[in-house]
C-alpha cells in the first residue's frame, strides 16, 4: 500500500512568480525572504509575493544565508565566491573565496553557527566523490574543515545544540551527520539514511529532531525522524506546483509554514504544515569580525 503525502498537492500555493530558476533561498530577520536565481540575481520577497530584483552577478546563485543584520551571504558558483550583500543589495564584498593555497571549486550551501562559524559544501564533480566542507572563522579565515563527505556534499544545517552538521549527500544520496567537536575541528561521520535513487539537495530542522529533505529529483520533500523513518511530505507528479524543489525555509509567525524554491520553474511554492521549524543561527556582525 503506497502511503499518501502528509500535506495534499492541493494545498500547495506558488507565488512570487518571475524567478530565473530559483535554488537557494533565506529568510532574513528582517522578515524578507531572499532567493537566488541562475543569472546571479538576487531576489528580495515579502510574504505577499512581491519580488523586487535588488542585485546581480552575472553568475549562478546557490545557497543563501544572514547574519543577524540581514546582511546575505550569497553563494555564486559562478564566479566561485561568496558575496556578502548589504539587505537592500546595494553594498556587496567578497566573504571568501576560499584558502590561501586553494580556491573554492564547486561551492553549494553555507550554514552559520552561533559563534560566526560558516560551514560550506564544496560539492565537487557529479559522482566523481572529490567533494569536501570548509569553515570561515570569524574574521574572514578559510581551511577545509572535513574531507569526510566526499559524495557531492550539498545543502547543510547546524543542529540546535551546535553538536552536529546535517548535510545531504546528493550521489549516492543520504543524509549524514558530521560531530562539531567542542574545539571547532570535524569528528565523525555518520549515514542517517539513505535515499536510493533520489538526489537530495536541501536539509532543514523542525523540532523535535525531524529532518526535512527537498529533492532535486524526485520532485518531493520527504521527512525524517529515528522512530517514523522517512516520510514524504508533499510531492507533485506533474513537477510543475513543485518542479526540482531544491531547499527549504520555514516560515511564519508559528514557523510552521515551508517555502521551497524550484530550479524548473519560476516560482515558489508555499504550504503549511504540522511541523514547527527550528531557526537557524544569526550570528551578529560582531561575532563574524565584520563591519555593518
């Protein structure tokens, strides 16, 4: 017996239409939401809908995260650099473009902690396991931190208590976690679960230790806790309400809301849900040893 999606295709809602294949995506303390698209831009998006363009690279915009300002850090695979965007887009400066000795190749996803800490997925060439994560400390300082996640490493997640880094692992796909040691450094990695022939490409945190996963194929979300296992969420055979999912916010004056951007359309897609999602760290510009 094939198990329903906990939330219907029907009450799947797509909005801020326009978008140039969106892939990463935020949600600042500001309230906006930012988006990337495949050109370079940068989107700001209120709760509306309404979208305004408010930068752009030329390059190709993957993941997205702020600071407590609502300063973004924009990932562009492109030009292989992390930008640090002022919120209206109108100040942008290098963030990192990796070490002294080796430069960013496939740079993915970027998640803080609340010390300043910037973990980010270099995921590598597709299915050749040459992938690996860095860390910028704050002040700038850029070094492999793991080279235990070789399998195209992908979206990531700060646990709440700090201990572990989620990470999708895109092929062959699984979820890991990764022990954030008490002195900074990687410990271990350990397989969550595995997903077969799915290609998994955002992870985020609701309470309660579930995981939710967006799928670049197939087109669903699915969740994940160690008693229930893996669970799909929403999923649309169409791919056209949800069309390459790639990663997931929550949002909401109950963070129960989820809004995934999707790179083979030109929309997001919004819908709430049971879950009540945990946020992700902030960390002050003071923490980050930058200015505002």
């Amino acid at each position: 017996m094939i198990t329903p999606p906990l939330i219907p295709l029907e009450q799947l809602e797509t909005f801020a239409h326009g978008l140039d294949h969106a892939e990463g995506i935020c949600l600042a303390p500001n309230g906006l939401l930012y988006v990337g698209g495949e050109a370079g831009q940068l989107y700001r998006i209120d709760s509306h809908g309404d979208m305004e363009e408010i930068a752009s690279t030329g390059g190709f915009m993957l993941g997205l995260a702020a600071d407590a300002e609502s300063f973004i850090y924009a990932i562009d695979v492109g030009n292989k650099v992390v930008w640090r965007f002022s919120p209206d887009g109108k100040r942008r400066e290098e963030f990192t473009r990796g070490s002294t000795d080796r430069s960013l190749y496939v740079p993915n996803w970027g998640a803080f902690d609340s010390r300043g800490n910037y973990y980010l997925t270099d995921s590598g060439d597709w299915d050749k396991a040459n992938g690996f994560i860095w860390i910028v400390r704050p002040g700038g300082q850029t070094e492999i931190w793991t080279d235990e996640s070789v399998n195209f490493p992908n979206g990531c997640a700060v646990s709440p208590d700090e201990s572990r880094l989620y990470v999708a692992e895109t092929i062959p796909s699984a979820i890991v976690e990764i022990t954030i040691n008490d002195d900074g450094s990687a410990g271990r990695r350990r397989v969550l679960f595995e997903m077969g022939l799915s290609c998994p490409d955002g992870v985020a945190i609701a309470e309660n230790g579930v995981l939710v996963v967006s799928c670049y194929r197939p087109d669903t979300i699915y969740v994940w806790d160690a008693e229930s296992g893996l669970r799909v969420l929403a999923e649309d055979p169409r791919g056209t309400i949800l069309a390459a999912p790639t990663n997931v916010v929550f949002t909401g004056d109950e963070s129960d809301t989820i809004v995934v951007p999707n790179l083979g359309r030109w929309h997001l897609t919004r819908f709430q849900t049971p879950l009540r999602g945990v946020s992700p760290f902030y960390p002050t510009p003071e923490k980050l040893g930058m200015s505002k």
